[in-house]
C-alpha cells in the first residue's frame, strides 16, 4: 500500500467520522427530547444518568476521531 492510498483513506476516515459526530453533537443540541424518548423506550434510564452517559460517550468519541483519524491524516500529509 502506497502512501496516497493511505492518504486517501484517512481522509474519508475523518470526514466520514466527523459527520457523524458534527450530526450525533446536533441532535444532542437541538433534539435532548426526542434523543432521550427514543432511548427510553430500549433502556429505561433516569435523565441525569443519560444526560452525563450522553456527555460522556461525546468525549470519548472526540478523543478516538481525534486520534485514529485526524493526528494520522496530517500525520501522512506532512509526510507526503
């Protein structure tokens, strides 16, 4: 595997990741109702708890994205 091939991967690894966290924080933002509906009906679950659970998962997935997707893209862009 060649270095733009990789290049190229890591790059739709970030965008794809990136909306799917920029869509997961606005449905967090905009919908906490709806969100937290839809969640009880699987897992019945005080607010509180879903509402640090929720705050909790979003750090994480930051966290993962930031470091399995964006540091290896500019990772392999300053190389190439």
């Amino acid at each position: 595997m060649d270095i733009q091939t990789l290049t190229s991967f890591f790059m739709w690894c970030t965008i794809i990741n990136g909306g799917i966290f920029f869509l997961w924080t606005v449905l967090s933002l905009f919908a906490q109702d709806l969100v937290y509906r839809i969640q009880c009906k699987w897992i019945p679950i005080p607010r509180e708890t879903f509402n640090v659970a929720i705050y909790s998962f979003h750090g994480l997935f930051k966290i993962v994205y930031l470091v399995f997707n964006v540091v290896p893209y500019v990772a392999l862009l300053i190389v190439g």
